[in-house]
C-alpha cells in the first residue's frame, strides 16, 4: 500500500465530516413538502427538493408504500 493512499482518504474523511448533516427532522419536513408538491402536480417544485437533498447527501427513494431516505 502507498503511504499517500492512507493520508488520501484521511483527508477525504476529513472533509465529509466537516459538512454538516441534513438534520433528521429537515428531511421528514422536505419530504412532506415534496410530496404535497407532488399532489398538486407541481414536478418542478418536487424535483427541486429532490436535488437540493441529492446535492446535501441524502438520496431519496419512492416506494408504494412512501419515500424512503438514506445518506450517501
């Protein structure tokens, strides 16, 4: 293994730890207003939130039974 490796992903880890997390709660909240936007067929608004999440680390997933999230 090259020395330079280690210190690579030390300093990527570094990096992601320093941006804060989407707080739980905000999530919840976005999805709410997604899925209103939804409702109301405004698929702009609905893909807006979806990107503004992707562009933070959380990836959002439809399912039948409600949107599901994880972080990336």
């Amino acid at each position: 293994m090259r020395p330079g490796l280690v210190l690579g992903v030390i300093a990527l880890r570094r990096v992601e730890d320093a941006s804060p997390d989407v707080p739980v709660a905000e999530i919840e909240r976005l999805i709410g207003e997604r899925k209103a936007a939804r409702t109301r067929r405004d698929f702009a608004a609905a893909d807006a939130i979806r990107d503004g999440l992707v562009a933070r680390g959380v990836i959002l997933e439809d399912t039948p039974t409600g949107t599901r999230w994880n972080r990336k």
